[in-house]
C-alpha cells in the first residue's frame, strides 16, 4: 500500500493513522529524509508524530554521503523482501524513488571522473558525440537538457549502452507501461488550494523550529547531495553572506512550491493512484480506497 503525494499535502500524517489500522510498519520514500541530523529542514516525523508506528528508510545515510535512488532501490528492496508477508505502507511525497521501489528501475554506473570530464565539455561536442553513436538519441534524451545529456554521455562511455539500446529493453517497456514489480494499492493526497497554506505554515514551523541553527550545525557535513535540498541550500548562502533571512525565507518558500509542483506533475502520471483531496476524513477516505477495515 502506498500514501503519496506533493510535499505538505499532509501524507504523512495520514500514513500514520492507515498503518495503525492495518498493524503495518511504514517505509519512508523521501530522498533527504534518509540523513541523518537533516530532521527540521525535510520535515521528518519525529517520534510523537510517528505514532508508534515503525518507519524505515529515514536515518540511514550521514548527509556526507552520496546516496543515490540506485543506493535506494537496492536497501529499499531487500527491506520489501524481508518484509513479504507484513503489511507495509509505503509513505512520502518522491515519485522517483516510489518507482525505484515498486518498478524494474535500472541504474547505469557512474564515474566521478568521467562526470567531472564531462561537465568540463562543450555541451555541442557531447551531443554530437551521442548522435554519432545513436542517431536516435534525441528520441530519448531531452539534448536541451545539458544534466541529461552529460549523463547519456557518461552511461554510453562507461557501458557502450545507447539511449535507443536502453530504451528497448523489457525493464524499460514495462517502466513505460507502469507495470510494476509488487502488487499494490496506491492513494495520491491533493491538498489542492489548500496546499500553499500548508507550505507557508510548514515553513514558519521549520524556522520557529531552529532549521537555521541546524543547517549551521550540520554545515561541514553536508555533502552535494544533501546541500542541494529545498532549504538547506537556501540557507548556506544566508551563512555564506549572499542573502538576508528574509531573502533566504522567501527563497525557500517560492522553492518549495516548486518542487510540490513538479511532484504532482510525476504522481499524476501514474495511472496506478487514485487520487482524493486532503480533508479531515481522508484518513477514512484512503482506508477505503486500500480496502482498509476500521
């Protein structure tokens, strides 16, 4: 069973209440919950609001690390296997990592050198480079996109796998049909009008609540993956001087709606979930619809 939706749609929450009904455990898909210490600034129930309830996949990584979705899929999946015969609710607001756990994603290697070759590139060269191996690959890779095309670039020279060879392959097929490895019931939470309120209240919690402080703690630690996150990297550049409080509040709070967008632009994709609107009974709502009994 699987609560999803945009950031502040109020999923968690939710989640909550369904796993307490089914006795289920809660597998978090949040891409920067998995740090450690990153608690204000992602959101990350704590133990009153976790409610009992078991969660997995939050705290498992030091936000120094580079943990990649492929890192992801693969702790995420042994934990489904251990898992086979309990009842699980998968929880959280990443469509990517969702799929990385429920769909036969595949995840070329990566190179640090070759990544860091490929970004000192002009960005025409590599596009020639990849049409002279694939003249098909603008089919596949958006060549205005210069993160995707660098990446096609490092997965042809590091595997010798084209766009169009990658997209032929069955795992790519059934990705593309959404047929999925698991079975399972899927609830999209739309907070609809509501939900810029949701990010503004979340935002004022967050710097009531220290997130300030934390990033300030946690600032030699913070890898680029980490640093990179809605919040935590408006706020380096309030401590490295470039922008006021103000600034780095009002950045965070136009960033965040954002990212909500374009994570209900992925969800909505999914034909797999069945969407119902944020409201005071859409914990019964979403029982219903997972065939929960109360």
């Amino acid at each position: 069973m699987a609560i999803l939706g945009p950031t502040a749609s109020g999923k968690t929450a939710i989640g909550v209440e369904v796993a307490k009904r089914l006795g289920a455990e809660i597998i978090s898909i949040d891409s920067m919950q998995v740090y450690r210490g990153m608690d204000i600034g992602t959101a990350k129930p704590n133990l009153l609001e976790r409610g009992g309830v078991v969660h997995h996949m939050i705290d498992v990584a030091e936000p120094s690390d580079a943990f990649s979705v492929a890192d992801f899929r693969q702790m995420g999946q042994e934990l489904l296997s251990q898992r086979s015969e309990d009842a699980t609710v998968i929880v959280g607001g990443s469509g990517l990592h969702f799929r990385a756990l429920v769909d036969p994603l595949t995840f070329a290697p990566t190179d640090a050198a070759t990544r860091s070759e490929l970004e000192e590139s002009d960005p025409s060269e590599l596009i020639s480079e990849l049409e002279r191996a694939d003249p098909d690959s603008g089919l596949h890779v958006a060549l205005d996109n210069p993160r995707r095309v660098i990446r096609a670039v490092e997965i042809l020279r590091l595997t010798g796998g084209s766009p169009s060879k990658r997209a032929a392959t069955e795992e790519a097929q059934m990705v593309r049909r959404f047929e999925s490895e698991i079975e399972f019931r899927a609830v999209g939470i739309d907070a609809g009008e509501n939900l810029e309120e949701r990010v503004r209240r979340r935002l004022l919690t967050m710097r009531k609540g220290g997130l300030v402080d934390e990033v300030k703690g946690l600032r030699q630690d913070l890898g680029r993956t980490a640093g990179a996150a809605v919040g935590y990297r408006e706020i380096l550049e309030l401590l490295d001087g470039k922008i006021s409080v103000e600034e780095a509040f009002t950045a965070i709070e136009g960033n965040t709606r954002k990212l909500a967008r374009r994570q209900r632009t992925w969800f909505h994709r999914d034909p797999r979930i069945q969407w119902i609107p944020w409201s005071e009974k859409a914990v019964d709502m979403a029982a219903r619809v997972i065939e929960v009994v109360s």
